[in-house]
C-alpha cells in the first residue's frame, strides 16, 4: 500500500469515526407498569443510587420531567397520554446522577417504551406577565435558619437527603389544595408555580431579584381540574379556605403582584406519535 492509499483510507477512517453518533445514554434497568388502583396519590422522584421512581403518573407528567418543560407547554398526542397512569422504576449504571443528568435517560426511555416521538416549536401563545402592583411587592424575606440548604439536583422529601425531614428545603415549593408555601425561593420559582396552576407560560417581570418566604391562599373555582402539577402536601397544612379569593386577587392582595394576560413566544414539545406502553 503505498502513501497516497494509506492516507486516504486513514481519512475514510477518521470520517466514519467522526460520524459516527455517541451511545445515546440508557438506564441500566428499568420496569414500566399499568397502574390502575384509581388511587389520587402520584409521586415522582429521583432516589439514591442513580434510581427514579415514578407512582400513578400520566405519561404527559412523565414527558414534562423528562424534558424539564410543563403540561402547558405539552401539545398533541392522544387523549390517553392524560387519562392512563404508570408506575416506573428504573436505575442508573452511575448512582451519582442529579435528576438534569437522569433527563436524557428518562428521554431514551420513554421513545423506546412508549415508542415516542416529539419535536419542539416556538409560537405565540398566551402568557401572564407577573408585575409588581403599585407599592411594591409585599414578600417577606426569607428567614435566616428557617429552613435546609439542599445542593441543586439533591433529594427532596420522601427521596432522602434531608437531614431534617421536619423542616422545609430551602427553595422547595410546597403544594396543598389550593395553597402555596415555601422557604427562601425566587421570583423565577414562583413564576413557575403560577404557571402550573394557571396553565400558561407566566413571565417574571417584576424585577425582583431576592429571596423570600411564601404563604398563598386562593380559590380553586375557575382553574381547571387537576391543575396546580404535581403538588406536594405541605406539612400539617390547614385545610384551605372555601371563601378564599381567586388567585389572581390573592396574588394581589397577599404578595403585592399582578398578573396579566399578553401573547408572546414559547417553547412548545409537540408529541408527534405515541403508543400504549410496552411492559418490562
């Protein structure tokens, strides 16, 4: 084989290497499973040991972990992807993975498992923008000690990873019905939170840039069933007010903010094709 030969199949060699895509990453092990307790309790939480775990979730809910978006910005797909639950326990060759590091597996999982397929667009739709009311905003700043420093991508309550499981993370957003609490979040975290409840992108605009402590009572009339995300109970929660304003009033009178209704871009996941679940 002379030079000129040598070198072109070296370079047939490099390019084919080049081209050739990384294994996409996979969990080591994992078991999918109808579940049809009719049971209203849902989880779903990464665990120790590179473990994820989801109970009586939708596959809507699971494609929102996976692809860190919410079930507002979720569109098509068949009805059922709303309607049937699953229960899902997989695991990680690497135990060390933050719940962003076990996305892409959750991904590869759920094309092979429910054989979907997705693409994301950017249009206009609907949004709230959260601005502060005449005055300024009305939240309180975040208690010193009142709650427990958690690393990003750590394990919250009911996953481990609290040495106080009495008393709140710092940043956790904590869920009743009807009712918000949470210690040291930002401007970002709630604006999230709103968003899940209201079923619309919610933009911060208010230009608050600290932390704060929240407690947020509202009314459930007018907000469609189920909405809110995935809520978790907060501890020893009294039970909510019937009497208790819409959110949009109890975002003004209790947190100084109000939210109003504009158009503008958002990111969207579109479900192109999914199919009924192939277990184990």
């Amino acid at each position: 084989m002379n030079r000129l030969t040598l070198s072109l199949t070296l370079a047939v060699a490099w390019l084919a290497a080049a081209q050739t895509p990384s294994p996409r990453p996979e969990f080591e092990a994992a078991s999918v499973k109808i579940n049809t307790t009719g049971d209203g309790m849902m989880m779903i939480a990464p665990l120790p040991g590179g473990r994820f775990k989801a109970t009586n979730a939708t596959l809507k809910m699971l494609v929102g972990v996976a692809w860190k978006v919410q079930s507002h910005a979720i569109s098509g797909g068949p009805s059922w992807i709303d309607s049937d639950h699953y229960d899902v326990e997989a695991k990680a060759a690497d135990g060390n993975l933050t719940i962003d590091q076990l996305r892409p597996l959750l991904q590869a999982m759920l094309e092979d498992r429910f054989q979907l397929k997705t693409h994301m667009e950017t249009k206009d739709v609907p949004v709230y923008a959260l601005l502060p009311m005449k005055g300024g905003p009305k939240l309180p700043d975040a208690k010193e000690g009142g709650c427990q420093e958690v690393k990003p991508g750590a394990l919250l309550p009911g996953g481990g990873g609290l040495v106080n499981p009495g008393q709140p993370a710092c940043g956790l957003m904590m869920m009743g019905r009807a009712q918000m609490q949470a210690a040291k979040i930002g401007m970002r975290q709630l604006a999230g939170a709103l968003s899940n409840i209201l079923g619309r992108p919610v933009i911060d605009e208010t230009g608050f840039t600290g932390s704060f402590d929240l407690h947020l009572e509202y009314s459930l009339e007018g907000l469609a069933a189920g909405r809110g995300g995935m809520p978790m109970p907060a501890p020893n929660a009294p039970a909510p007010d019937t009497s208790a304003p819409s959110i949009f009033t109890a975002v003004q009178e209790q947190l100084g903010l109000k939210l109003e209704s504009q158009k503008g871009p958002g990111e969207i996941l579109v479900i192109d094709h999914a199919g009924k679940a192939s277990e184990n």
